[in-house]
C-alpha cells in the first residue's frame, strides 16, 4: 500500500504539473490565435491599401495627361497658351487678350501673309448675332531671316522676345492703318 499512495502522490504531482502546462499551452493558444486575427486583419487592410494603390497608380498616367495639357492651354479658348507657343514656335495660341500667334513652319513669308490674308477672309464671312463686324488686324515676319539678323550673343528666348516685340510693332501698326489688315517686315536691319 505504501507504494500504491507514493505512485499516487507521485500521479497526482504529474497530474498537477499536466495541468498546469495545459492551462499555459491554452493561454498561449488563444494568444496566438489573438495574434492571427490581428495579422489577418492587418494583412486585409494592407491587401485594399495595395489594390487602392494600384488602382491611383492606374489614374496616374491620366491625372499627368490631364495637368500636363492644363498647363499649356488657355482656359477660355482652348488653345495653346503664350508660355508654350513661344517655347515651342510650331502651334496656334492665345497670346494674351485677344491677340493669337499663329507658327507656320516652313513657310516664307509671302505664303504666311497670304495664309493670314485667307485667315481674314473667312472671319469676315463668319455671321455673328446683332449684325457684329469682326476683323483681324496682323503682322508676319519670317522667322530665320529675323534670327540670321539677331546677333550670336543674344539666348534664343531673348531673340524670341525680340521678334514677338516687332511682330507686335505689326500688328499695333495694322491696327492704327484701319484694322482688317496684314502688315509684314519688309526689310529688318
């Protein structure tokens, strides 16, 4: 009997110690399984994060587009604004009020006053409301005959601000000869 109540005891501290280690094992289960919750909701936060990220990544390139034609457009007309078209001197612009710069590339300057006589023409045939009359009134240079006379020391945004200042020169004297009217450099110096 004394070896029946020491393998009792003996069971019975066994079982204790069981106990004891299972009470933990569950502590740390429902710890665990605490922690896996938490990291499956990060992990479903993170996978909208990644898809909301991707879906702005998506609209990027657009959004750029959008800004990127924003930035070069007059807003009320549509048309280029006067920082790009004097950047770029190959486009049709708004100038500022109501003044429109028209680039022709590879044309002389009989064939751009002719172009600008034809410009004329056909807004003198538009019809407006309440019997309106529109003219155009402009000046035309030849752009590398200008630039030849430039000197080589001038950037090539001062040789363009020179040549827009006489092209206006033009077009404020076609203005002052009666409006509806084309003036051209003839001979620069």
């Amino acid at each position: 009997m004394v070896l029946f109540a020491v393998l009792i005891d003996s069971y019975m501290i066994e079982l204790k110690k069981s106990e004891k280690y299972l009470a933990a094992l569950k502590a740390q289960n429902k710890e665990i399984e605490d922690k896996n919750r938490l990291l499956e909701k990060s992990n479903s936060e993170l996978i909208k994060a990644k898809e909301k990220a991707e879906e702005l990544n998506r609209l990027l390139p657009e959004e750029k587009q959008k800004l990127q034609k924003l930035s070069i457009t007059d807003y009320l007309t549509g048309t280029y604004n006067k920082e790009f078209i004097t950047s770029h001197l190959d486009v049709v612009g708004r100038y500022g009020g109501d003044e429109f710069l028209i680039i022709l590339p590879d044309t002389n300057k009989e064939e751009g006053c002719a172009v600008m006589e034809c410009v004329c023409q056909k807004v003198m045939e538009l019809k407006w409301d309440n019997d309106l009359v529109v003219t155009i009134s402009g000046g035309v240079i030849e752009i590398e005959k200008e630039m030849e006379r430039e000197t080589q020391k001038e950037t090539e945004k001062d040789k363009t601000t020179g040549l827009l200042k006489k092209l206006d020169q033009l077009l404020y004297s076609a203005k002052y000869k009666g409006k509806n009217l084309i003036e051209y450099k003839e001979n620069a110096g």
